[in-house]
C-alpha cells in the first residue's frame, strides 16, 4: 500500500559505507535474483490481485470475468514494473520500484458502479466499460500530474493525503467483514455470520498476527500468505474448498483483448469524483519513490532525484490508460517493496526485471489466479481486514509525521466526521444532486476532498478560534506547522 510524502528525508551521505549486498547497477546471479525476486512478490501479491477481485466481487461480475480482471491486474503490475526498472525513453523511475493495481480505488469504484447500474441501469459489463473509460482518462491527469508536482504539493498536503489514505483502509475493511462472514453468496443462501465461517476468517488474522511477530524477516514479510495458507488447510479439513472450480477452469492461458467489456463508455460526474483519487496517486508516488531512492541510496534531491519521481508517475500514468484498454484498474507506485530492499540488501534492477516476467507468467499462465478462486471467503476475509486495517494504520501514521496543532485537529475531525457520515449514514444524502451523491458515497472521496477544502480555508496564520491570535499554533512562523518541512 502507497504512502504519501513525509517531509524531505537528507540526501544519503556519500561517505557513508554502503549497506547494500547489490546496487542499482549491480548483476547479481540468476539465483539471487529469482529469490530477492520472490521476495519482493511474496510482500505484495495479494495487494495486486485483491482490488479487482474486490471490485468486481461487488458489482456482481461472474468468476471467469474476476479470474480475467485478476490477471490483467498481474500482466500490468510486471509490464509495469518492466518499464520502471528499464525506464526506456525516460518512462519509468530507474529503480527496483514495484508497481500494481491501487488500493486507492476499489471502493470508490464500488460506489461510482454500483450507482451506474442503479441509477443509469447499466448491465456489469456496461458499468466496466464505463468505468475503465474514466480510467483511461484519468492516466493523462496522472501523466499530466507527473509535470505539475509543486503545485500539486500546495493543494494535496501531508494531512489530507493522511486522511484520504486512512479513510481508504476504513471503507475497505467493511468489504473484508462481509467476505469474513461468508460473503454475498452466503447472504443469499443464509449461511452470513455462520460460526465456522467466523472461526475460519479469526484463525487467518491470528495466524498473520503470529507469523508477523517472527524473528524471521522472510517470514514477517509473507505473513499474510502464510495466514492465508493456514487458513486454506484448516477450509480443506472443514469441507470449505469447492475444488469443482478446476475441473469448470477449461482456460490455463489468458490472451489479453483489448475492449474485452465494450468499447469505453463515460460518466462525466464520475470522472469528477475519480479525478481526486488521480491526484492522490501522484503525491503517493513521490513518498513511495524517494522512499525508494533512500533504500537504493540515491540521491533524493537534485536533477536525477527529480528526473527519476517525473519519469516514476508519468509511467503510472502511462499504465493506467493502457491498462484500462485491456482491462486494468488503475495502477501505481507501491511501498512494500522498500522494506523488501532494505532487509535484503539487494536495490538491483535486474531483480526488479524477474519480478516483471513472472508476474507476466502468472497472468498468462493463471495457475495462481486458479488457487486465489479457490480460497473460501473467509479466508480471504481474514487476510482482507488485516490488510485494509493495515492501510488505515498508514494512513493514522502520515498524520502523525507532523506535530498536529489545533489548525489541523480541526482540518481532521471535519473530514474524518464527514467521510465517516458518508460510510454510515449515506441516506442523509439520497435528495442530492446526482454529482454531489456520488462524491458522498464514497467516504474516500468526501473525506479526502473536505480536508482539501478545509486546509485552503484555514490557511496558515488564520486562527480558528476567536482570540487564540497569540497561540502558536496561529503563528504562520510556528515550527509545527507542517509547511515548514517542505
């Protein structure tokens, strides 16, 4: 999951002895490129292929059209991270930077969908091409992000990039729940909320709990896929595995067909609504990318520093747009990868390039998307709320890089108020114009936009409260406030 900036890190001391067993340039052999390889895909395998499962599960598309999303999303996360460690004509960052299907947009896609075929009636496939319409568009205003970045900095801050981010974690964990529970095949059947399936999804989380918790750092860092292998054993003992799923699974090869859904529809409210999200990507990738230039030791400030962020978003843009011809959500720059570097010593781009073909072998070959359909929903439900939550906690963690005065105590509450009654309350809104409901179905979007609004009301200097002019958190000149550190 994608972190926003936090205030500039130093430049890495040339002087300093490098702790790194491979740099950037360096060859290592074959296979300590397959295993630092397989490191980096055991850290983030699920974030790939949840979200248009997570998507598509919703909007109520069938299983053969999950497993072909599934696999898009894997063919552009390695095509992806092909062109980020090559950076062929500037496109790309240079680096060993991973990148994957968002977890910025699922459930705004859910709510911007769902009110497609509610209110427009709109079959699935129609709701899909509309949606991977938008998309497309909004790879330009990510490639168009990639040369606007200071300006973008002003208006998209550290704390509202924290709430967007943290309010993603809290609307997804919902999905989770439901999937924990039996998920909405267990609803129609009346088996939601059945014991075993509550002690399934349980077992996953405390598993992950414990396996975190190991001195092993290849361990902690497949945490999640051990819970879920765990959680797969006990559902094989239980009788929970339908295993009549590989004997219907008739394709062991997935061709990539452009349009697979339609040709592109569009919806102008929701572009509007998606537009903000775009934003976000583009200030994510500039934390996630100097991350990575720290973990590489390279540098973080001057002409390369800012070539290789320009090049890093323009590519996410770049497979965005491409990606939603084929059927991609949109992608970006994610963060894992950057613990993955830094407990491996290994930063070289040619393992970034393993990681690219295999996840274009497993999308081409989709044995592994065979065995994600297999797993029983509570199961997946189980690594799901530990993962969103994880992202949540990500979110509470940019907010807490900056001393939070009263200034931006305020700016938080109102949007963190206002997403939440989005979340939970959605009919206070149902007599709306049809633009302002679809920003308030999505707590992503009304939380994250409110504190974009809020910061630019209360600008620095400007004291809230009547007669708090002499506290310092009015002070423009205070070393808390945040804008200090950019």
């Amino acid at each position: 999951m994608s972190s926003a900036p936090a205030s500039q890190p130093a430049t890495p001391n040339p002087e300093k002895e490098s702790e790194l067993i491979y740099g950037l340039e360096s060859h290592p052999p074959f296979g300590s490129s397959l295993l630092a390889a397989l490191q980096h895909i055991l850290a983030m395998v699920l974030s790939v292929m949840a979200p248009p499962a997570i998507v598509a599960g919703a909007l109520g598309v069938p299983p053969e059209a999950i497993a072909y999303l599934v696999s898009m999303s894997l063919l552009f996360a390695g095509i992806g991270i092909w062109f980020q460690v090559s950076r062929p004509f500037g496109i790309g960052s240079g680096m060993l930077s991973i990148q994957a299907t968002s977890f910025a947009f699922p459930g705004t896609l859910i709510a911007v969908g769902a009110l497609l075929m509610k209110e427009q009636g709109m079959s699935w496939e129609q709701a899909l091409s509309t949606l991977f319409g938008v998309c497309f568009i909004g790879g330009f205003v990510v490639m168009a992000g990639s040369r606007i970045m200071p300006f973008l900095r002003k208006i998209i801050t550290p704390t509202v990039a924290g709430i967007t981010v943290m309010m993603i974690g809290v609307s997804l964990v919902r999905v989770g729940a439901i999937d924990l529970a039996g998920g909405f095949a267990a609803k129609a059947d009346g088996t939601f909320g059945d014991i075993s399936n509550l002690f399934l999804g349980t077992l996953v989380i405390l598993a992950i709990v414990c396996v975190n918790r190991s001195k092993n750092p290849l361990l902690r860092m497949s945490s999640l896929i051990v819970g879920i292998l765990v959680g797969f054993a006990v559902a094989i003992v239980m009788g929970k595995v339908n295993w009549n799923i590989l004997s219907e699974q008739h394709t062991w090869f997935i061709m990539p067909v452009p349009f697979k859904f339609g040709f592109f529809g569009f919806d102008l409210h929701s572009f509007l609504v998606l537009s903000f999200l775009f934003l976000v990507v583009v200030i994510e990738a500039i934390g996630d990318l100097t991350a990575t230039s720290v973990v590489s030791e390279q540098p973080v400030r001057g002409r390369v520093y800012r070539s290789r962020l320009a090049g890093g978003i323009l590519c996410d843009g770049m497979m965005t747009s491409l990606g939603a011809i084929f059927g991609c959500f949109p992608v970006a720059t994610f963060s894992q990868n950057n613990g993955v570097i830094q407990l491996s010593g290994v930063a070289s781009r040619k393992v970034g390039k393993f990681c690219g073909v295999l996840f274009i072998l497993f999308a081409l070959f989709p044995i592994i998307v065979v065995f994600f359909q297999l797993l029983p929903r509570p199961v997946l439900g189980g690594a799901l709320v530990v993962l969103f939550g994880t992202i949540a906690c990500s979110g509470i963690r940019i907010l807490l890089q900056h001393e939070v005065n009263r200034r931006e105590s305020i700016i938080i509450a109102v949007s963190i108020g206002v997403g939440l009654m989005s979340m939970t309350t959605p009919e206070v809104f149902e007599r709306l114009p049809r633009f302002l409901k679809i920003f308030f179905d999505s707590a992503i979007v009304s939380g994250g936009v409110t504190a974009m609004i809020v910061h630019q009301i209360l600008p620095k200097g400007i004291c809230p409260y009547e007669g708090d002019e002499d506290d310092e958190d009015c002070n423009p000149h205070s070393e808390f406030l945040f804008n200090k550190h950019e």
